[in-house]
C-alpha cells in the first residue's frame, strides 16, 4: 500500500464515535472508552497464516509488543485510531524486532517492537503512552498496584468471535510467589496481576497488550501481557513481560 493511502487510512477514522465508557459488561471485562495508545495487530506467516494480538504506541513509528507476536511472523498489520474494531485505521508494516534473547518455551525476553514504514498522524485519537525512564531502575510497576489493560481478544477462551469494542481490565500486581505457582516466569523480568473483584482478565488474542500504570502522574506502559492459563479465567492471574528492564534494549531500537 503506498504512503498516501496509508496515511488516508489513519485519517478516516479520527472523527469515529467512541463507546460511552463502563457500560455494559461482556464476561468479566468492560467497554473501553477511548484509548489513543492501544493498537490491534494482526501478524502473518509466510504461508499466509495468521493470528491476533495487541501493542502499544510508543512513538509515531513504533508498537511495543510481546516478542511471541514477532518471531517466525513476516507481517504486520497495525490497527489504531478508535476503540471500535470496524473502525480501526491500518498500517501495515514488515519490518519488527524481537528481543534476541526471546525464549518461546519459557517466554522469557518476551518483549520486541514493530517498526511502521510511515508516521502515523498524532491526534487525540492516536497518540503514543510514556516509557518508565531511562536508565533508572525502581521496579515499575510495584505489587499491589493497579493497572488498566486494554484489549480486542477473546471474552471468553472457547469465544471464536472478536468483540466487536475495545474492552478494559484492572488489575492488581500480585506477589512473585503466586505468579509462580502458575508460571515458569523470570525475575525480575516477569510480574503477573490479576482482578480478584469483578474476574476482569486477558485472554487470547490479548497478548502484547500493554499494561498501564502511574508513573510520576503520567501513565506508562510498564508491562507487556505475556502468559495466560489455558483456561484464561478470573481464578488466575495473567503475566506480563516487566517492560522497565527492556528500556535500554528498546532505546536502542527506536531512539526513545
């Protein structure tokens, strides 16, 4: 697709409606209201195969995403501009990175980035979310602290139809020691969290999604959803990939 056409893509999609924000419940999660960071990617084979998963934008030409939606893909079709999944503008891209140290047995190093052959137009609609600082290592995001997770994948595991919306999770950091008793996870890199209230969580066709903290009064994707239990369900926690340890690695690849 050429330049301009992409480009019209985004731009089509600035004046979309959004849906009104914690109305109605689909299973345990909720109707999004806005959220300019969020993106939908679905990621191709080269025999035409392919799934999908979520990221974040963290600049103009860049998604954070898990490496798992990166390695042995060709492919990647970005979606973002609305919460509304007919509505999504797209840009494709062949170009991203996984982390070279990415381990898909274990899910360690789970982290990589997509790189878009165009800049995508900043606006309310589409904006990119902050990074934990350079350099400064305090273990963002701490246990017991909530964050938002956002994501177009499967209400329910044994769903075999997107949500036609956005939907939201809240979710609490729980402790090492939980996390580990469902996850072969690697520490510090890995934290999990989960809704042990309403049962809100990730489920397929999540994963890369980013998980949203407070940092210093300005939210920051501070993890990467990484693991899920086959069943996905609100009895477990969900893992994610701690993005702060991955901030140099990530400078490295986007300048940011």
């Amino acid at each position: 697709m050429k330049r301009s056409t992409l480009l019209s893509v985004i731009l089509c999609v600035l004046g979309a409606q959004a849906a009104p924000d914690r109305t109605s419940r689909i299973i345990n999660g909720q109707i999004a209201s806005y959220n300019p960071y969020n993106a939908y990617i679905v990621y191709t084979r080269t025999d035409g195969y392919g799934y999908f998963g979520g990221g974040t934008i963290i600049s103009d030409r860049h998604i954070l995403t898990a490496a798992i939606n990166i390695f042995g893909f060709v492919k990647w079709d970005v979606g973002v501009g609305s919460n509304i999944l007919s509505q999504l503008g797209t840009v494709t891209s062949y170009t991203a990175t996984a982390h070279p140290l990415f381990n898909s047995a274990n899910r360690a190093n789970d982290i990589g980035v997509i790189t878009l052959p165009v800049s995508l137009v900043i606006t309310g609609n589409v904006a990119p979310i902050a990074l934990p600082p350079l350099n400064v290592v305090v273990g963002f995001p701490f246990e017991n602290e909530q964050g938002t997770v956002v994501g177009f994948g499967f209400t329910d595991v044994a769903a075999t139809v997107r949500p036609s919306y956005l939907m939201r999770a809240y979710q609490r950091v729980t402790s090492n020691t939980r996390c580990q008793q469902y996850y072969q996870i690697t520490l510090p890199n890995h934290f999990c969290a989960e809704d042990t209230v309403e049962g809100a969580n990730v489920c397929n066709g999540d994963l890369g999604a980013g998980f949203i903290t407070d940092v210093n009064g300005q939210q920051t994707v501070t993890g990467v959803a990484s693991l899920i239990t086959q069943a996905c369900g609100y009895l477990y926690p969900a893992g994610y990939t701690r993005v702060e340890p991955y901030r140099a690695w990530i400078n490295s690849i986007t300048g940011i």
